[in-house]
C-alpha cells in the first residue's frame, strides 16, 4: 500500500496545479524525449511493471504460499536420522569385584532411524491449512487492490502534468500576444501615433508572463517527479514526455447511469473488500484451529537404533527396533486454551466489523465519486462554451482596438479574461477525467482502455 509522504505529494502537486496560468512563456525541461509519446495507458502499465509497491505485494504473496506449504507439510510424516561417534573413558571399579579397578578407553559408534506421523490432533491441523490458504488468497487481494489505488495515482499525477504542459501552452499563446502588440506599439510611438505608456503596458504584461513561466515549469517539473516516482523511473531527470492534451471528450454515457448497480459492482470486485473477507475466512479457521488443544494428539511412531562399542573385551554391538502409537492429551492449561480461543474469536468480531466499515466506506466513496463526476462533466461542458465566448469578445475587442474604437484597458481585460477561461476549460477538462477514474476506482474497475477519452481529437 502507498505510504503517506507520496500521498502528501500528490496532494500538494493537486494544489499547485488547479490554479489556472496567468500567462506565462516556458519551454520543456530539455531532455531526451522518447520516440513515442507516454500515454496513460502506457504510464500504468510501466508502473504495474516497476513500482516497488506491486512488487512488495508480489513478495508477500509468495511469503503467503510459503506458509501454505508449510501448513500442507504438516500431513506427511517426518523422518529424523542421527548418529554420532564417542570416545570414552572408562576409569571403574566394579562392585562385585572390589580388588581390580578397570580402565579402557572406549570407542562409541550410535546411529538411528526414527518416523513420527501426527494422525490426530483434533482437527486443528485441517483448520490452520484452511487458514493458511485464504491467507494467500488475502495476499492475492490486496495485490490487486495495490494495484487500484497505484492506478488512481498514476491517473492523478498524468492528468494534473497534462494541466501543467496544458497551462503551459495557454501561457505561451498569451506572452505571444502580448510580445506582437508590444511591438506595434513601438513602432507607432517611433512615428508618433502611441504613448509610451501603451508601449509601456504589453511589455510589463509580458514580464508579468515571462515571471510566471518560472512557476508553470516548476509545476510541470513536479508533476513529472510524481509521476516518475510512481512508474517506479530512476534518475536525477527522468525522460518523460507526455502525450498532448486533448479536447473534444465524447461524454456520453461516460457516467454509470445508477448507484445501485455501482454498489453492487463493488460489492463483488473491490478486491480491498475481498481481502477483508478473506481475512474473516483465515480467522475463522484460525479460531477452529485453537479448539484442537481441547483434544488429544495422536501419532504414530516408529525407529531402529544401533549402537556400537569398541576398545572394550568382549565388543558390544546392540540393535533394535520400535513401532507404536503415542497419545498426548494436556488435561488443564490453567486456562491458556480457553484466552487462546478467545483471541481467535475476538480477531474474528474485528474483522467482521471491519468488513461493515469498509463497505460503508464503499458506498460513501461511490455517492461522492458519483456526484464529483457528474459536477465536473457539468462544470467542463459550461467552460468551454464560456471559453469559445470569451475568445470571441476578445477577437472583437483587438479588432476593435487596432481601429481605435476600444480601450488600451478594455484590451488587456478581454485578454486577461481569455487566460483565466482557458485555464479554467483545462482545468474542467482534467477534473472530469480525474473524476472518472475516481469512479471507476470506486467501484472496482479499471477505466478500460482509457474510455474518459474516447473519440478525442488532437489539439491542433
């Protein structure tokens, strides 16, 4: 799962991002940009690939199977092998005979053989294979929920650099203007026809702008960190070249159309809740497993021992062999059976509270998921209306201005109003598309094959 500080990142990153460009001039970082633009899609499955939470998940999995073996290994039966070479000592003096006092040195050769089969303990050991495999399918889930929630964050950082670059280009487009009426401007106050205050006007404007690309690089430089962080890309610059924002987002049925069928699609995939579930299965058979102490063990054993003496006269050479069944049956534990199971069957009441608290979580995540969507597709389908208005009035008002009927003022506040509703249409643009993801994560689905942007033309 993701730790905090690259939650804390990503939340910063959001709070630099959704304030919209007040014109700015900047270039890309200057790097190695790779053949093929990074899409989404692309993003993801590099961080599926790379990111060291998956493969921590991974581990865990395989540490899950381990155990499984090891609870399986339990049916089989164990064979021991021993041996050992001894040179001994013997400084004696026997009892039935005082008057001589024996001393040898003695060569010891022992070997053996032994079987123990556990046929019986009560049925614990049934119970903690049981255990033992909803443990991996636990491990199973929440590898798949990693994966969720890697995707949201890939989606999160992608869109908000796109924002960034987006800024960027409306940035450049304003210290554009502003640098060709700067211009004009100079040549009519060489000839007379303009103040220098005019003059004056675009080129503090396009300072102002020039100030401002400093921010919009640093903004876009940190998105790229974020998101090199989580497809797992190394290096002090990570080559990372984002596809191009695009507009014209086919928003039809794009939005589930009812809660209930979002509830019950997650009920069933949200693999955070399965993982739950299976946590409750393991607990489960863990509290089955603690009943077995109340029950006798019964095994079955079996050996050959050999022992060999040397050094002494006569030479003893000693073999035998054993079969048998062995019971063992503890009769009072003064009450650490009865604490035992109790603790399994608390770890139970817990986790099934748990599992109620996750899927009250689900449905407020969904009725929040459901009405950030359907605000953000409302909110980006009026601002780009208000963006195609808004960069009319401006093109009437330059017009206007360079016959003299307008205002130095009126202009710069057509263009300053222009900046602000293209940076608020991006800004809306990013939301929707964030908000989707967030409702397709919500409810358990990936976003397939980035359907938010379906149908999408290419910026021009």
């Amino acid at each position: 799962m993701y730790n905090n500080s690259l939650i804390r990142k990503i939340v910063t990153l959001s709070l630099f991002l959704l304030l919209p460009a007040q014109g700015l001039k900047a270039s890309e970082p200057a790097e190695t940009v790779p053949e093929e633009y990074l899409t989404i899609e692309k993003a993801k499955q590099t961080a599926l690939e790379n990111n060291p939470g998956i493969q921590q998940t991974l581990a865990r999995i395989r540490s899950a199977k381990a155990l499984l073996g090891q609870a399986y290994a339990s049916w089989f039966p164990i064979v021991s092998v021993s041996g050992g070479y001894f040179r001994r000592h013997l400084d004696m003096q026997p009892d039935w005979q005082p008057d001589i006092r024996v001393k040898e040195d003695i060569r010891e050769t022992t070997g053996s053989l032994e079987l123990n089969w556990l046929l019986f303990n009560g049925f614990a050991r049934r119970a903690e294979t049981l255990a033992a495999g909803y443990g991996v399918e636990q491990a199973k889930k929440t590898h798949a929920d990693t994966q969720r929630l890697l995707m949201e964050s890939v989606a999160t950082a992608y869109y908000q650099a796109q924002l960034a670059r987006e800024n960027i280009r409306i940035a450049e487009k304003n210290a554009e203007f502003n640098r060709t009426l700067e211009k004009s401007a100079t040549i009519r106050r060489q000839v007379g026809t303009a103040p220098r205050s005019e003059m004056l006007n675009f080129s503090i404007r396009t300072v102002q702008a020039e100030s401002d690309s400093i921010q919009a690089d640093r903004n876009y430089t940190i998105a790229r960190a974020v998101l090199a962080e989580l497809m797992g890309v190394s290096g002090s610059k990570p080559a990372i070249a984002l596809s191009p924002a695009r507009k014209n987002i086919e928003t039809t049925d794009t939005i589930p159309p009812s809660y209930e069928q979002l509830i019950a699609i997650a009920i069933k995939n949200r693999p955070d809740l399965q993982a739950v579930e299976a946590g409750i299965n393991a607990a489960v058979h863990r509290k089955n497993a603690a009943k077995g102490s109340w029950f006798p063990s019964i095994g079955l054993t079996a050996g050959l021992n050999y022992t060999k003496q040397t050094g002494a006269d006569p030479v003893q050479e000693e073999r035998n062999r054993y079969a048998g069944v062995t019971a063992n049956w503890d009769i009072f534990t003064g009450g650490k059976r009865s604490r035992a199971f109790q603790e399994k069957k608390a770890e139970v009441y817990a986790l099934e509270a748990e599992k109620q608290q996750k899927i009250l979580s689900i449905q407020s995540g969904i009725r929040q998921a459901i009405a950030s969507a359907e605000a953000a597709k409302e909110q980006w389908k009026r601002q780009e209306n208000a963006l195609g208005m808004t960069r009319q009035v401006r093109d009437d008002v330059e017009l206007l201005y360079t016959t003299g009927s307008a205002t130095l003022t009126r202009l710069n506040e057509a263009q300053t109003d222009l900046v602000r509703a293209e940076g608020l249409a991006a800004n809306s643009r990013a939301q929707y598309l964030l908000a989707l993801e967030k409702l397709y994560s919500e409810s358990g689905m990936m976003l397939p094959s980035s359907s938010a942007e379906k149908n999408i033309a290419p910026v021009e």
